[in-house]
C-alpha cells in the first residue's frame, strides 16, 4: 500500500515476527523491500532499550521486556538503494492481535507519523 508521508510516497508494509522467515526467504531471493524491512526492524529493536517508543496504533508504551510482534514499516518509493531509509512503528501485543487493515486504518487516524493517504 503506498501512502504519502510527509511529501514523500512511502510503501507501508506491516512486518509480523510470525511471517519473519517468509521475509528473510524474500530478501534470500533478492527482494530490495523485504530486505529493509529485515534490516530496519532489527536496528529499531536493538535500538528499543535505549529509545522510548510508543505503538503505532495506541500509544500503550513498548518495552523491551515484551517487544512487539508487529511493525509498521514505511519505505520512501522512490529511493536510493545505498542510502535507502526506513521508518518503523512498533505495535503493541493488544493491537497485533487484529489484522493489517484494522492497523492501517487506527495508525492513519491517529497521524502520529503525518501519514496520510495519496
Ligand atoms: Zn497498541
């Protein structure tokens, strides 16, 4: 799904830990996409301890004792593959329990991230 951040396109993808080796077997057949969400997700939960992070959909706190199961990831459309970027959002364990769509929908509503639709 491809929405606008900001005023650049972004594609969201919603990353979930029970899909992770579908993930790694798409960048293992060179996906450029999945290979950032791998790549983004990782940094962002080595990153958790140390950086005070909120769900994307609730605001309930994430912590580090209980990572989240599921990202938000945005990945710019048009980007350059040495310096591409990734934006990710944690989602809590209440909030993964429902399907992608229903995360779409409360994490646009709630615009933390200035999201928005083309
Ligand atoms: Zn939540």
């Amino acid at each position: 799904m491809t929405l606008r951040l900001e005023e650049e396109k972004v594609d969201v993808h919603i990353f979930r830990k029970e899909h992770v080796e579908q993930w790694i077997a798409k960048a293992r057949s060179g996906h450029e996409k999945a290979r950032v969400c791998l790549w983004a997700t990782r940094k962002w939960l080595e990153d958790l301890p140390t950086e005070y992070s909120a769900c994307s959909c609730c605001d309930a706190p994430l912590s580090p004792d209980e990572p989240p199961q599921a990202f938000l990831v945005l990945i710019p459309v048009i980007s350059d593959p040495e310096t591409v970027s990734a934006k990710v959002g944690g989602i809590c364990p209440e909030c993964s329990k429902h399907e992608n769509k229903w995360l779409l929908d409360k994490s646009l509503r709630r615009g933390s991230e200035v999201l928005s639709p083309l």
